[in-house]
C-alpha cells in the first residue's frame, strides 16, 4: 500500500485484487485513518508513492537496525512470532476471514455488500462460506418470532370496514365463519 492508495477526504483505501490485479476502491473506518494517521506521525515524511507501512529489520551484521518497507514476508514473520508466544496458528488470511464474518452478521450490510469487499466472482462463494449461522442467535430469533406472534394472536381484530361482511373476510383470510 502506497500514499496514492489512500482517499483520506472519503475514507477509502484502494486494494489490488489477487487474482485479476485490478485495483479497487473499498470504504475504510474512520477510525483506521485516526489510527493510520497516528502511525504515519511517527515516520519521517513520506513521498506518495512511498510504501505506507514500515518495519525495523536487521540487514547486516553489526548495522544494527533500519527501516524497510513491510513486504509479505516481513508480515508472515511478525505472525510466527506472534503464534510462538500465544502457542497458536494465526495467518493473515484469519484477518480477513473475522472481518467477512463480523459483516456478514451486521444487520446494515446485505451479502451483495460483503462479496463486494471481499472480492468474490460468484455470490455462492460468499455465502457458502459466510452465511454460517450461530446457533444460539436462530434459537432466539425465532423464540422472538413465536412470543411475537402470540401477542398479536392475542390482540383483538381490527374492526371491519364499512360494507364488508366480517364472516366473509374471516373466510377469506383462512378461518371459519361464526
């Protein structure tokens, strides 16, 4: 990622997708640019096509430690030792994976939204890997469905429109006449 691969004024970051290459603008929170801003503050200036992000890395014997632009592999090592210390097996892709999940539950993104971001040809790749339900949340949901419908169950009907006939709509809707 570049300075030219930011959109600071609408918040958008701009990603190359793996297997076309082709670039694509995808909104970014609020709260990364603060982050991202934060972080750059700490860098000496950078030029915009500069990479974004830096890390520390031994080169030489004895030269101590310099600043290199963070490539794929600087990152897998960062994972490594991070899994060394936690006794676990996280990867870069895990990321990806949590944040799909996390939109996929999110009540104001459709599906059509996260297969947007995430990239996907085919609608059915998304949902055949996102559309993965918590069991405990369908429980409740359709607990709340079924206390839902009692209370209306239990409401009295509206009364009838003039020139109606009540025992013809309670036909009509699937009951039976008085």
């Amino acid at each position: 990622m570049r300075g030219v691969d930011l959109d600071w004024g609408d918040q958008l970051v701009q990603v190359s997708r793996k297997g076309s290459g082709d670039a694509q603008w995808l909104p970014a929170s609020p709260d990364s640019f603060v982050w991202l801003r934060l972080y750059l503050a700490e860098l000496a200036p950078l030029e915009p096509n500069d990479p974004i992000w830096w890390t520390l890395r031994r080169r030489d014997r004895g030269a101590g430690l310099r600043l290199q632009p963070m490539n794929y592999e600087a990152l897998r090592a960062v994972f490594r030792r991070i899994n060394a210390v936690l006794g676990t097996n996280y990867t870069m892709h895990d990321l990806r994976h949590t944040a799909a999940l996390r939109m996929s539950r999110d009540k104001n993104l459709t599906l059509l939204d996260v297969q947007t971001i995430l990239g996907h040809t085919h609608l059915s790749t998304t949902a055949d890997v996102y559309l993965l339900e918590d069991e405990a949340a369908v429980i409740r949901r359709v607990a709340e469905h079924l206390a839902e419908r009692e209370l209306r169950a239990q409401q009295a009907p509206p009364p009838v429109a003039v020139g109606y006939e009540a025992d013809d709509l309670t036909v009509l809707f699937g009951g039976l006449p008085r």
